[in-house]
C-alpha cells in the first residue's frame, strides 16, 4: 500500500472509536446512529454546490447499492443485537466482513493477494475473534451457534458490510470522496426513515433529538470524516487492504473502553490488539 494509506486509517480508526464510545453512551443506539447519519449529511452538503461532479447511470447505481447496503446492514445489526449475546454478534458481524471483501476484491475486481495478504487477513479475523469475548471459553461460542438467528443476522450484517464497501470502492473512482458520502449518507439515513419511524414512533425520535441532538452533530461529523478518510483511502489502495486494516478501530476502541469506561482490558485483549496490527503489517507489505 502507498505510504500515506496507513496513517490515513490509523486517523480514521481514532475517529471511528470515538464515535463508537459516544454511541455505546446513548440509550437508543439504532436511533442515535440514524440521526447522526441524517445531520453528517446536511451538515456536508455544502460540497454538493461546491465541488463539481455529474452522476452516471453506472455512479446512481452504486449510490444507490451503497445505501440499500448500508440500510441493510443497520436493520440486520439490530435485529442481531435483539436476538442475541454480543459476544457472538460481534465477532461475526465484524470478523466476516474483511472475508467476504477479500472475495469480492479476488473475483470482482481482480486484486490479487499473496500468502501474507492471506494471513494478515486471516490474523485481523482472529483478532477480532478474540478482543471482545467475555473469557476463553467463549473464542467457540460464536461458530458453534451459525444455525441460529441471531448468529445468521451477525453474517448477513457483515455481508452488507462488505457489499456497500465494495459499492463504495467502484463509486469513488467515479466521482470525488465528499460528495459520494454526502450522498450516500443521506440517502441511506431517507431510506432507513420510514423504518425507525416505525420501530421507534415520533415521539420517542423527537425525545432524542432534543436530549443529544449536540452529541449527535458531534457523533455525525466524526462518522462522516472517519469514512471520507476510508473512502480516500480505498482511490490509493486495494479494498481488500482497505477493508481489512480499517478493522485497527476496534482495538483503539478497546483501549478506549479500558482508559475512559474504565473496562478490563487484560491478557486476551492485548493478544487480539498484537495479532490484529500484525495482520495490518502483513497486508501492507508490498511484495504482495
């Protein structure tokens, strides 16, 4: 990878876990995330009449699929959630992304990994395996639990994942970062509406606008500029890089929870941190 795409996502990380620890904060986590979704977009459209850019048939398309995607994964995130513990949520909603788009980049866009691309990957995936379980024991609990819902929603929110990702990959090469965000997000927050008016009520929504309407400004410019970064980030490297080494924030997350949750961080969040930077080392190598 260029020199100057693993600082840009070590950036984006710092920014993602922030937001992260601001929305593990909120009680109505699916709504504060749509909200702040919704604002980041009005807030940035300014560049809509600023930067200069024209939409294709092909570029609508991926617009388009980025949003359905990313609706996607937020319905099928909290559906997971619902239903099930987040130790087996998490990893796999998580661990399966930087797998499937590592097959979409092999077969759809012809990037080509070698053996320590494979293996850095592979090392991320456990990484995030191992950080967030609650004891050992627990490292299995989310492969021996496939055949159940909440654990089938975790799959197919990493699936989304990976989809809109990929989405985004093709949309930015068409048109400039800012605005394919801009327009992404609020697409993706106007088709989500119809949803969380209807899981959550007007009144409830208006609550939370009032209670952390500041919060979410904040939370949704820090989303916005975390994944600009990505998005830039994917015009200089392969996706399946990108895709993977993005992945650094849930460890900054972790030390986050430990430093201001005051959460244990402890021997087997340190072995996940070691393997997962190990695997970023290995898919930024250049031999591949």
């Amino acid at each position: 990878m260029p020199t100057i795409v693993l600082p840009l996502l070590l950036l984006s990380a710092t920014l993602h876990a922030g937001w992260n620890l601001m929305l593990k904060r909120s009680p109505d986590k699916f709504t504060f995330t749509w909200l702040a979704m919704a604002v980041s977009a009005a807030v940035a459209s300014p560049v809509l009449w600023v930067l200069d850019f024209s939409i294709s048939g092909r570029l609508a398309l991926y617009l388009i699929a980025s949003a359905v995607a990313e609706c996607a994964y937020f319905i099928a995130l909290s559906k997971a959630y619902g239903a099930g513990d987040i130790s087996v949520v998490y990893p796999l909603a998580r661990g399966s992304a930087p797998i499937y788009i590592a097959i979409w980049s092999q077969w759809l866009l012809h990037e080509r990994l070698r053996a320590p691309g494979w293996l850095g990957i592979l090392l991320i995936v456990v990484g995030i395996y191992m950080i967030n379980s609650r004891k050992w024991g627990d490292l299995m609990k989310p492969l021996l639990t496939v055949g159940e819902r909440p654990a089938q929603w975790a799959l197919a929110a990493g699936l989304c994942t990976s989809l809109y990702s990929l989405a985004d990959k093709l949309g930015v090469a068409l048109m400039p970062p800012p605005v394919f965000i801009t327009i992404s997000f609020g697409l993706t927050a106007l088709l989500l509406t119809p949803y969380v008016g209807r899981l959550r009520g007007r009144n409830a929504l208006w609550l939370e606008v009032k209670q952390r309407g500041g919060a979410m400004v904040v939370g949704g410019l820090m989303v916005m500029a975390a994944y600009l970064m990505v998005l830039y980030a994917m015009t200089l490297a392969d996706l399946s890089r990108v895709g993977a080494a993005r992945e650094v924030s849930i460890v900054i997350g972790a030390l986050l929870g430990w430093l201001v949750q005051k959460e244990a961080f402890g021997l087997r969040r340190t072995l996940s941190a070691m393997l997962i930077f190990l695997g970023i080392f290995l898919i930024s190598l250049r031999i591949d």
